[in-house]
C-alpha cells in the first residue's frame, strides 16, 4: 500500500496556503527553497480560480518571475481550504 501525501502536512499546498496566510509574498523560487516544489503557478491557479483566494501577483525583474501574496483587503474569515490544507482554516497549525 502507498502513502498519499497529497493531503499531508507537508504538502506544498498546505505550505503555500499557510505562507499566503503568514502574509508572505512567494515565488517559484522559495517553494524549490523550502519544500522541494514545482508545482506553485498551478496551486495558486487552483486556490484563485477553485477556492476564490484572493491572490495579488507582481511579475518582477527582466524574467518577469510571478510573486504570489493574498490581497491586503483578504476576509480570512471568507477563505476556503482544500482538503491539505483545512486545518490552516480552523486556526489548528501555526
């Protein structure tokens, strides 16, 4: 039987929910960085388009790499969670 971390802990969309959450401003870069990551324009496409996530993006220097932050206005009481990530949504992770 195989492990299915899709929904764990360590997912990278629980990592990028709780870094947006943290008021961080990421990139493709930071999430190689801290959790191996490949994957992130998709998860940010799924949390803006799936979950309503109100996410700013600033395309930045000659490359134009794509910074993800949640909008300064964001009603965190409003966001909905994927499944990796809804212990983010009842204040149970820090």
């Amino acid at each position: 039987m195989t492990h299915d971390l899709t929904y764990s802990s360590d997912s990278q969309v629980f990592w990028t929910c709780k870094a947006l959450l943290a008021n961080q401003t990421i990139n493709h870069r930071t999430e190689i960085k801290e959790v191996d990551g490949w994957r992130l324009a998709a998860i940010i496409h799924r949390l803006r388009h799936r979950y309503g996530w109100p996410i700013h993006v600033e395309y930045i220097g000659p490359q134009n790499v794509a910074h993800y932050s949640l909008k300064a206005d964001a009603d965190r009481t409003k966001l909905r969670f994927p499944r990796s990530a809804r212990a983010l949504g009842k204040g149970g992770v820090q």
